[in-house]
C-alpha cells in the first residue's frame, strides 16, 4: 500500500506541489479517480476524512492523518519531512513562500475562474502583478543568497519546501503555458534556474514524466486554462 493518497483532479495546479513534496522524500502515494473525488466533496461534512470543501486533500496513511487547504497540506509534509528550516524566521518565510505561490495561482485563474481574461485586464495582470509576484521571489532568493546556478530560496545547504514550491510554481507555469516563459526568465532569473535544478533531479524528473503522460499539456484546466491560452494566442 502507497505510504499516502493524494486526492486531486488529473492536472499539476495545486496537486502537482504535493505530488513534488512527495517525490522529492521518496515517499508513495496513489490517486484516487474523479469519481472518489467527487464523492469525498459531496459526502456529509461528518462524513468526510477531514471536513473540506475543495481538493487537494491528502492522507497519510501509516500516521491517520487526513488534511485539505494547500498550504496546510504543504506545512503538515514539511514539519514530518524535515524540509523546513528550525529557525523561526525562516520558517515563517518558507509559509509565506507557500501562501506567495497559492496567491499567484489565485490570481492567474481569476480566483477559481469565477470570471475568465479580457484582453485589458490580462494585460493589466501580466504587464504589472505578474512580474511583481516573479520579482518577489526573486528578491526573496537572492536576499538569502541564491545565484544563477547555486543557492536555494532561505540560503539553506539543501533544498526545502520553500525551493520545492517554488519550483513547482514557476517551471510548471511556464512549461504548460510557455508564453510566459520570457515574463518569468525576465523579472527571476535566478528562480528560474533554481527552478529548473530541482525539477530536474532524478525524482522529480520522474514524478513528471508521469504526470505528462496523464495530463498532457494541461495546467489548470477548465474553461480559465482555455481563457488564459487564449490571451496567450494559442486558440
Ligand atoms: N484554498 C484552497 C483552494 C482549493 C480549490 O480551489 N480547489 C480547486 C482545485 S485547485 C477545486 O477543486 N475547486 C472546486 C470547488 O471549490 O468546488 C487550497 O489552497 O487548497
């Protein structure tokens, strides 16, 4: 038996940021189909393997432990895996890193696609907010001493949650959606690079051959992916 299951919808988005967590620990984790998805979401709330709303939802089976909310999921890996550093301030910046990329996804979906792009607002998005949220990782990096080819996010000798994410973020973003991949090389350079160390390490290489393979192309999905590629010019 997987040592976790990961509930998620067959796409990276938010899943893929736990699925990266577990590969890089070397842990084992199965997916349920959408169906069991959708059935943990619409049980009654008592029912439930933790009360939550909307996946990701994670369990971890040899501790019995059932969590949802991204962020928490993340934190929860992070403490048992030892990937996120003891001092406080560091470890309050590696949460803020996590709530950081939570907030882009936010932003680049419009919330969820609760409304999709016209080409003023995306504009707006990309020629403005979006480069911020690049640049703020980037000074993040490089305050802590990230360079172009060395160096993690919190100046740690290894990498940590907040490298992982950081590389989940950014290298998935502009590997589904490649227009954006000069945005992002533009305003973080060196979280690009960093982003594409840890994505290539064995494990992590892996996890992604695998979830190409499953999901193809797809990012976010739903009529906002289809939304964003249209802003990019790709439909
Ligand atoms: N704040 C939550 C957001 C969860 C969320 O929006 N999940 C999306 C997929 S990434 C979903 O399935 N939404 C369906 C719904 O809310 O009903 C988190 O960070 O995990």
């Amino acid at each position: 038996m997987a040592n976790y299951t990961l509930y998620y919808w067959p796409l990276p988005f938010r899943g893929q940021f736990i699925r990266a967590v577990l590969a890089h620990a070397g842990a084992t984790w199965d997916e349920p189909g959408v169906d069991a998805i959708t059935d943990a979401m619409s049980k009654d709330i008592a029912d439930q393997p933790v009360p939550f709303m909307a996946p990701p939802l994670l369990t971890d089976h040899d501790a019995g432990v059932s969590l949802a909310q991204m962020p928490a999921v993340l934190s929860y890996l992070g403490t048992k895996l030892a990937l996120i550093p003891q001092d406080p301030k560091l470890a309050a910046l590696t949460h803020k890193i996590v709530a950081d990329a939570n907030d882009v996804l936010d932003e680049v979906t419009r919330f969820g696609g609760r409304s999709m792009w016209t080409r003023e607002e995306w504009d707006a998005f990309t020629g403005d907010r979006l480069p911020r949220w690049a640049q703020i990782f980037e000074a993040t990096g490089r305050a802590h001493g990230l360079n172009a080819d060395s160096g993690h996010m919190l100046g740690t000798s290894e990498p940590g949650l907040a490298d992982l994410v950081t590389a989940t973020l950014w290298f998935t973003m502009t590997e589904k959606l490649q227009e954006l991949s000069e945005l992002v090389g533009a305003n973080a350079p060196h979280v690009a690079a960093l982003s594409q160390r840890i994505m290539s390490t064995d494990a992590l290489a892996a996890m992604r051959d695998d979830t190409d393979a499953r999901f193809g192309h797809a990012w976010c999905g739903g009529l906002i992916e289809a939304s964003i590629r249209e802003m990019l010019n790709e439909q």
